[in-house]
C-alpha cells in the first residue's frame, strides 16, 4: 500500500520514521488555515488536517494519504504560527508560567476514499520566564513558522516543567495515533 503524507513538515518525516514509515511520496496540501470566527482550537485541528488530507487524496488514487495539523492553544484561543518577532513575543510571554494545550489531529484516507481521524491533546506547562530568556529566545530565531512560537524539540524543551500527553504531538505527529490509523486501513500491524 502506497502512503503519501500531505505535508511539507520535515518532523512529520522524521516522526514517520521512528516507527519505520517512509511515505512514497511527500505532497503538501495548499489549503486555506484561516481559523473560523469563534472556532475552538480542537475543532480547527481537526478540520485542518481532514481539509488538507481531502485536497491531497484525488491526486494519489488508490494510496493511503496522511495528513495532520497541530495546534497550540491557550485556553480558547488559538496561537498563531510566529512570523515575526513580535508575534513570537506575544506567544511566548503569554506562554511564560502557565499551561496549554497542543492539541494534534491526524486525518488518514484509505484507498477506498474513507476518512479516518485522531486527536491528540497534550498539556504543557512552561516555566516563569525571565524577560532577558524571552528576548535571546527571540532573537535567536528559532521560532520561527512554528504554532505558538516554539518548537519542543528545540531550546524551548528547558522551560517545560511538565508535559502530560504526547510528546510527538507536540512535535507535529502523534505516532500512537498515527500508528493506530495505518494498522487500521491497511489491515496488518506495523513492525
């Protein structure tokens, strides 16, 4: 069974591979991510990543196609991927000595056209954070295009004090869902 993944996100590779996944092809969907008015951060993931998993199944007949968004939320409201400095400073002020959610949905479509989908809900909570680590954080760069800000799997791994959940879904690929989609549509266990 052919398995294309519908991202671009070099850590959903990554990620795939840990459980000794290569896609057969790699196709990101180009879909609009604009949240709806008042939607909820779980909402919004799940519909982003079925979107971006429907956009890609017609060019890839007969394959298994795989996509995913990710979510970083504080409370209802969704944080943004962090552009520019000011956005990633707003992000991870408003991160500083709290928790949030990540909140990771997997969307998998099987040859036959059906739609498979998982959430993954993981609690963070970061650190107090002085203002002298928030401005060498975001100077540093390493914010930037990620939900939120940062990236777990960066520098900002020191400020958590606890992590409930999935770590991999914080990355961007919940691998126990993941996995439990492709054993699901192709029949047989992965090894």
């Amino acid at each position: 069974m052919r398995l294309i993944l519908a991202s671009a996100s070099p850590r959903r590779l990554d990620l795939l591979a840990r459980i000794g996944l290569t896609p057969d092809a790699v196709d990101p969907a180009d879909i609009d991510e604009t949240p709806l008015k008042a939607e909820l951060p779980a909402d919004y993931a799940r519909r982003i990543a079925a979107a971006k998993a429907a956009a890609v199944a017609p060019r890839h007949a007969g394959a298994l196609v795989l996509a995913a968004d990710t979510v970083v939320a504080a409370g209802r409201r969704i944080l943004p991927k962090a552009e520019d400095e000011a956005t990633a400073r707003r992000c991870i002020e408003l991160l500083s000595g709290r928790r949030h959610r990540v909140l990771s949905a997997v969307t998998l479509i099987d040859a036959t056209g059906t739609a498979r989908h998982r959430l993954s809900t993981t609690t963070v909570t970061f650190k107090r954070l002085t203002a002298r680590e928030v401005d060498a954080y975001v100077a540093a760069g390493e914010w930037h295009g990620k939900a939120g800000g940062y990236a777990i799997q960066g520098s900002a791994e020191a400020w958590v004090r606890m992590l409930a959940g999935s770590h991999s879904g914080v990355v961007g690929l919940p691998l126990y869902e993941t996995r439990a989609l492709i054993e699901a549509a192709s029949g047989s266990a992965l090894g």
